[in-house]
C-alpha cells in the first residue's frame, strides 16, 4: 500500500469517527428532549383514559402519547435549534483550538456531504451544501462550486468521480434533523394520531388495533390526496408558471418544503398575533405569581375577605330554606372549594420573606420591562436598516460558517443577550397563545386533559416552535443566517413583507403595553371621580336554574 493509500485510510478513518460521534450526540441530545417531553405529557393526560377496561382504546391511546412526545421533542428542539447554534458560534471563536469542544462543529449544526478524492500524494476534501459541492484542498482554502450532476453519484462508498474520488460522508445535522422530523410530525404523525384515537374500524371489519390501522391509513392517504391537490391549485393561483406546478409532482424535494413553507408562514403569522398578546400579559402573570411588596397588596385584608365569604357561602349550604330565593347546592360547593383553594394561596404568600416580597417584584418587573422595551428597540433599529441597507433581509446560508466571525456587535455579551431574548419572546408567544379567546379552551389541565386536546396542543406548539427562528431572524434579533430548508423559503426575500411585519410587531408591542400600562390609570381616575360606586349588575350570585324557575 502506497504512501497516499495510508493518508486516505487515515482521513477515511477520522471522518468516519466524526460521523460517528455526531449522531451519538443528536441521538443523545434528542433522548434528552423525548423524557423531558414524556414526564410532561405524563403529569397532564387523563388517567381514565389509560386505564380504561376497554385494552384497545388504552393501547391506542398509549400509543398516540408517544406520537404527541415525539412531536414535542421535535417542537422544543425546534426552540434550541438558533439558541444552540448562536451559543456553538460564539464557544468556537473564544476556543477555536479546544480539545474538548473539537465535536462542536458545522457538519453537526448544519450537515454536509464530503466527499474524499485522491491523486497522487495529493488529497482533496469536497464539502458540499443541498446543491452543490465545494472543492476544497489543503493548497486552497477557498472553495471552488461546480454542479451536483458533474459527478457520477452524490452519496455512497466507493463513488468514483473522474476516478480520483475515494469515498464520500453525508451527514444530515440538527437544522436538516428538525426541518426533517417536523414535516414528519406535522403532515404525517399528528394526523395519524388524531384519526387513530377517532377510528373505529370499518363497518363488518374483525375489532382490534389492526382494523383501527387500516381505517387510520385510508383516512391519512384521503387527507393527503386533498392537501396535496390544495396546495397544487395555490401553487398555480399565486405563481401561474408550468415550471412551478411540474415542480409539485416531485413530492419530496418541492411538495413536502412548499407545504411546510405555508405552515411556517402561519405560524409566523401566529406569533405576530400572539407574542404582543404576551408580552403584556407578563407582567399580571408574573404579579400573580410573585408575591408583592405590602404596599401593592394587603394580604391579610385579602384573607379576611376570603374567610368570610366561605362563611357565608357555608351557612348557605348548611340552611338552604332561609334564603327566599332557590340555589344551587353544586353551584355553592364549587364555589367554596374555590375559596379554599385560593386561602391556602393567600396563606403560602403571607409567609413569604420581606427579601422575596420587597425585592423579587419589583426585580422581575425591571426585567420585563427592560427586555420588552429591548425587543422593541431592537425590531425598530431594524426597520430603519431594511430602509437603508438591503444585507438586513433575512436569506438562507447552505453551509455553516461557524467560529469564524461573532453575529453579534457586542461579542458573546450580545449573544447572550439574543438568546435571552429569543426565550423570552418564545414563552411570551406561548403566553398569548393560551391567553387568547380562540386558543383558551386548548390550556391543559394538570391531570385532565384529553388525548385529542393533547394532541392540538403538540400541534400548535411545533407550528409555534418551528417558526421561531424565522420569526426571530425576521425581526432581526439575530444576525444568524437560516440553516437548511429554513432559509428557501419564498416570502423571506420579499421585501414588503418583511418590513410590513417588522413595522406590525412594533406597532402590536406597543400598543398592547400602553394598553396595559394605562390600565392602572384609567382605574385610578374611574376611583377618584367616583364611577366605581355607579349601581352595576352583580354577576357574582348564583343563578336560578331553569328546574327551580319551573317549581
């Protein structure tokens, strides 16, 4: 074996290990994500319905529950996928030469296609993105791109190309994984869910988890058939082109990333609804939450009015004939578990510490307020740029140029700073979500929320989750470039439609905090001018049921 035989073998060797190593990690970083889902899942589903006496519908159930973790695995990993990768940036450039950190790299963020050819004593790397490979030898480091099709084969072992190439490396990386696994939940495995815990099997079939299958199957290739055909025809309304409709027929390169690109779409929509929402209802959820400082609120006034409303409520229950009108007796025993409920509360937060009363406030309400009035600063320091510089859309980036240059301004501090606040949008979005009149009804209930709920809430979380980092580059909260499919799609390089959106977040934010700001002050003046004493409806009394109205 010659002198360049051993060189190859020992570059084969080396990039073999690497690929090793980086599905170990995204297989341990994704079983990380599947427990913690699962734990979660576990503490809101309905017991009964696992422990039913019917073993089919508690099978069927058991198994929709690991479609649902999956799918949140996928959704939160969708949420760590830019926080992960601005950190792995800013980690490679103050540690470029780390032992320790040498698996940090961009093959595992993004994924690559390396191919390793051979001549002579010379050695070649080829590293490509989805399109193209990149030429790279150890005489020049700049890449050199010629087309996919120049050589014979794209993936494989062995692959020749103009008989110098060796053998080759595909590595898919986490952007590529998520993108991956969250067309798979969302067109695939959470309607399977869905239709699978709703089936019954056909009419004349055996009954069984197989008969379930089958319905669950015709049902998912119907639904597919339909979606498929809605997307062609949107497809052909918004973009009358004979290319672009041909495109559709090749299902998994254009049909699957132009169906997500409109859930994407949604789902940034989503957020520009739901994220101002938020924003503001953090500071009441937070109040409630944390306990206020006396002079905000009088505890013991709160626990005195407690006690005596269960009083009352009790001799209610307790002599139900001296009362003229007709009650409710299920009405009144609700309503006295709700105030014993809201004792123990009022109880665990007058025992709370003058640190924890007198400083955790108002700490926590500087910190909304800095990072909400941050957000707003930044997104309108962004909308002049999209003015003035054209480099302040976002684009996609085929490979990822790790290590190599800070995507901040200020360094690691501005990093840290983009993923605070890319966390911090991301609850606030869940916030307004579940605050929200049309998505109320989906908030699950600790031990009382049924399969089909769960699955609706695993679905609007990965629409949710899946659009962050779109939603977050679009904003220009990062200058991270989108990795993989999350920067083809169409609607990113339109300019109105950026700056449109910028301009509505900002305006959305704003209005939403003035709103909650004010609200203080409106009940303030309503107080001094005296309308809070105005004669108004009492809605807190019980009504009169339709049966006692009848008696």
């Amino acid at each position: 074996m010659e002198g360049a035989d051993y060189e190859v073998l020992s570059v084969r060797e080396q990039l073999f290990h690497e690929r090793v190593r980086e599905c170990i990690i995204s297989t341990l970083l994704f079983a990380t994500l599947y427990i913690f889902c699962h734990i979660a899942l576990t503490h809101f589903k309905k017991p009964a319905e696992f422990t039913t006496v019917d073993e089919e519908d508690a099978t069927v159930n058991k198994i929709a529950l690991e479609l649902c973790t999956f799918t949140l695995a996928v959704a939160l990993g969708a949420v760590l996928l830019l926080p992960f990768s601005i950190i792995s940036n800013e980690v490679l450039l103050s540690l470029p030469r780390n032992y320790y950190i040498q698996w940090l790299n961009g093959s595992l963020i993004h994924g690559a296609l390396i191919l390793v050819a051979a001549e002579g004593g010379d050695r070649e790397l080829i590293g490509s993105g989805r399109h193209s490979l990149g030429l790279v030898s150890h005489r020049s480091p700049y890449p050199f791109h010629f087309p996919l099709s120049h050589g014979q084969s794209s993936v494989g072992w062995g692959v020749p190309l103009n008989d110098h190439l060796c053998f080759s490396f595909f590595a898919l990386g986490l952007w590529n994984l998520v993108f991956l696994f969250s067309n798979l939940s969302l067109i695939f495995l959470m309607p399977f869910a869905y239709f699978f815990t709703e089936s019954e099997g056909f009419a004349g079939s055996r009954k069984g988890v197989l008969a379930r299958v089958y319905e669950t199957v015709v049902m998912l290739m119907l639904l597919t058939l339909l979606v498929l055909g809605m997307v062609w025809v949107a497809s052909a309304i918004v973009d009358n082109n004979k290319a672009s409709r041909e495109s559709l027929y090749d299902f998994w390169e254009y049909y699957l990333p132009y169906l997500y690109s409109c859930i994407s779409f949604l789902g940034v929509l989503l957020l520009l609804v739901c994220t101002p929402l938020g924003l503001a209802r953090m500071f009441s959820v937070t109040g409630k939450l944390l306990v206020k400082p006396r002079l905000l609120e009088d505890l013991e006034e709160q626990l005195h009015c407690s006690a005596f409303e269960e009083a009352a409520l009790t001799r209610r229950i307790c002599n139900p004939t001296s009362c003229w009108l007709p009650l409710d007796i299920e009405l009144l025993h609700r309503q006295v578990l709700a105030l014993q409920t809201q004792r123990v509360l009022l109880e665990k937060r007058r025992k709370a510490s003058a640190w924890q009363r007198n400083l955790g406030y108002p700490l926590a309400m500087l910190c909304l307020l800095v990072l909400t009035g941050l957000s707003v600063l930044i997104v309108a320091i962004h909308i002049l740029e999209l003015l003035i510089d054209e480099a302040a859309m976002p684009r996609g980036m085929q490979g990822a140029s790790l290590g190599q240059v800070s995507f901040s301004k200020l360094g690691s501090f501005g990093a840290v700073i983009q993923v605070v606040l890319i966390f911090y949008l991301m609850v606030s979005s869940v916030v307004g979500f579940y605050s929200s009149p049309l998505f109320r009804g989906l908030r699950p209930r600790w031990h009382d929320t049924a399969m089909t709920q769960i699955i609706g809430n695993c679905v609007c979380l990965l629409v949710l989750s899946s659009a962050l980092p779109v939603f977050s580059r679009t904003l220009g909260l990062t200058r991270f470039d989108l990795l993989g499919d999350f920067g083809r799609f169409n609607w990113l390089g339109n300019f109105y439609i950026v700056f449109l959106y910028n301009a509505a977040f900002a305006g959305l934010t704003t209005l939403c905090l003035v709103k909650t700001f004010t609200a203080a002050v409106r009940a303030e003046l309503i107080r001094a001018f005296g309308l809070d004493r105005l004669p108004l409806p009492v809605s807190g009394f019980p009504r009169v049921s339709k049966k006692t109205q009848h008696q």
